[in-house]
C-alpha cells in the first residue's frame, strides 16, 4: 500500500503490527504516541530499545517481515548491521529502535511530548 494515502485507521493498524513485531523480539519499553495532531510528518512514532546490536536487528527485521507480509513496505531504513539507533520510515509511522544508551541519550519522548502516548497494553 503507499505511504501518504492511508487513513488514520490504517495508519494505527500499521502501528499495532510493528509494536506486536517488536513485542514478539521482546523490545523494551515501548512507546506508541500518536504525533498526527502536531506535526506533518506522520501519524505515529514508535520506540522501543533493546540490549544488545543482535535484539536490535532482530526487532528490525521483524517489523519489516510482519508489515511487509501486510503489504507496507519500508520507505527507508537508517543505522544498518551493528547499528545502536535504526530508524524505519513507513511514511505514516516511522520506528525507532535504540540501545539503551542512546535511547536516554537521543530522549525522543521528550521531544515528542505534544504528541498524545497510547497505551499499548490497550491496542
């Protein structure tokens, strides 16, 4: 499906499958908020971290298989193999995936804190 002519609907579907993906590689404090009301970027940002660069790669790859067998495809990926931060840009939702360090370092929640955080125990 192509980015920029998704609902919100479809937009928050797409951001329940990559935190479902991330759970699966067992992310650490998940974050979903919804930035649709205060910037053009996209509907949804989602960060997780992980312990180590192999969980990292992990919980890309499997964000990337489950929306890809959905029909989303990733419109870029940043920070590769052995990468501490990756960036996956879906268009609508874009993934962050950190170590811990640079989780605290790059504080992304903050930055965001307009934006409205859903609790994903309820998605």
């Amino acid at each position: 499906m192509e980015a920029g002519k998704r609902t919100i609907e479809e937009s928050k579907k797409m951001a329940e499958i990559a935190v479902e993906a991330l759970s699966a590689k067992k992310a650490e404090d998940i974050r979903l908020i919804d930035i649709s009301e205060v910037s053009s970027l996209g509907d949804y940002f989602i960060i997780a971290s992980g312990g180590s660069r192999p969980q990292l790669e992990a919980m890309r790859d499997e964000v990337d298989e489950k929306l890809g067998r959905e029909g989303y495809q990733v419109r870029s990926i940043e920070g590769g193999d052995g990468a501490k931060w990756i960036l996956m840009d879906y268009g609508d939702i874009v993934v962050h995936i950190f170590d811990r360090e640079n989780r605290l370092f790059y504080d992304l929640e903050r930055i965001w804190r307009d934006g409205k955080e859903i609790d994903i125990k309820r998605i």
